[in-house]
C-alpha cells in the first residue's frame, strides 16, 4: 500500500489496514465501469460519502458506528476493485469470502463489529440502492423507469438537494478522509 503496509488479501488484519489506503484507493476505482458523463469517473469514494449521507437523512439518529459502517460499506474495494454483481457472481463464492475477510479487517481495525447487525446491513443496503438510483439517471445515462425497475424509486423528498457530481480524485480523496476523521472523533 502507498503507506509503506503490506495487506495480505488472503489473511488481511486490522494491523495493515489504513484510512489514507482506502480513501486513494476508492477516490481512483470508478463505479459504473467508467460509463458515467462528467470530466472524471464517478469513484467510489463519492458514491460511499453519499451513501453515508443518504443514510443520516433515512435514520437521523444513527449512532455515530453506523455511520461509519456506510461510509466504509465498500471499502474493501480499495483492493478489489469494484465489480457488477453479475460479475462477482460468475467468480463464484471466493469472490465473497475475499470480500468478508476484508470487510472484517478493515470494521476491527476502526473500532466497529467484525459482523453488521443484520437490521443496520439492512439500512446501509437501502442507502446503497437510493445511491445507485441517482447515479444511473444523473450521470449512467439511464432513463428513471430503468432505474425504478432496478433499484426501486426513491422518496422525492429523500433525496431533495443531494448531488451526484464527479470529481477530481485528490478532493474526494480529502473528503473522504475528513469525513472519517469527523466521525472517529463523534465516536470518542
């Protein structure tokens, strides 16, 4: 990694696991493959800050933890890249263990359950899909009857003021991290 850690994808511990990592990371891996209008790829990283954003809106008294669980919901994609389900599901089952262990290296290492409960992973995925909505009709060229038949038509008022803009890598790279920053210092 670019802070000097070695992170064995196979055996990954919280130890190797660092916040500047995952934000570069996810600030340079493109969601929609890169099919997105704009000047730059629509990262990861923006699409995580939204989803953490969404989810504050649904449940305003989320605690602090739950948060940043959202907000690091894809952070394993900082070394795998992110794939469309078909494909995850074509690489078969290894696909997910690597994602879990991932997963659970990266929430240990931040002070958060190895394992989500389910109710939260729940709430986290309802964010993710509301996210994924706005992405594919304002900038993945889908039409909205396509995207309400793929991830269900968000509450209006739900997502009222919300941007999907991409942007140069180093500042949603900033972003991300002083997001995280911010929500270590809510949890003490």
């Amino acid at each position: 990694m670019l802070s000097g850690r070695r992170l064995d994808l196979l055996d990954p511990t919280p130890v190797d696991i660092e916040i500047e990592d995952i934000a570069h990371g996810l600030a340079f891996v493109a969601r929609w493959n890169g099919q997105t209008h704009g000047d730059w790829p629509y990262s990861v990283a923006e699409h995580s800050l939204l989803v953490e954003t969404i989810l504050c809106r649904q449940h305003p008294d989320s605690l602090p933890k739950w948060k940043l669980a959202a907000l690091l919901h894809d952070a394993p994609e900082y070394v795998i890249g992110d794939m469309i389900s078909p494909v995850k599901s074509a690489v078969g089952p290894e696909y997910g263990a690597l994602d879990e262990r991932l997963t659970a290296a990266i929430h240990l290492r931040f002070g958060l359950p190895a394992l989500l409960p389910a109710a939260i992973k729940a709430q986290i995925k309802s964010a993710d899909r509301i996210s994924a909505w706005m992405e594919a009709v304002r900038i993945a060229g889908f039409s909205e009857a396509e995207a309400n038949k793929l991830f269900g038509r968000p509450d209006a008022a739900l997502i009222d003021g919300l941007d999907v803009q991409p942007r140069a890598p180093a500042e949603v790279r900033a972003n991300f991290i002083e997001r995280h920053s911010a929500l270590m210092a809510e949890l003490g």
